[in-house]
C-alpha cells in the first residue's frame, strides 16, 4: 500500500526535482500500483 500521491498541484509546488525526477517518480508509483493490483487479483482467486 504505497501514499504515492502525484498530482498537477506537486509538479507545481515542486522545484526541487530535477527534469526527468518527477516521471521516474511517477513510473515507480505506476510500478508499484501494478504490483499491488497484481498481488490482490491472485489473492482474490487462490
């Protein structure tokens, strides 16, 4: 369960990410995302 949270008001705020920063951070919250849905569906029919 990750609080990964990325809305258009933190790239706003955020001018402390370098360029390219903020899509890794949102290729890993995507990432994790998809693990933990993967996880729950083979949960759900074991």
């Amino acid at each position: 369960m990750s609080d990964i949270q990325i809305t258009p008001e933190v790239r706003k705020k955020d001018k402390v990410l370098e360029p390219g920063q903020l899509e890794l951070l949102e290729a890993f919250a995507l990432s994790q995302a998809a693990v933990e849905a993967t996880a729950l569906s083979r949960l759900r029919h074991a």
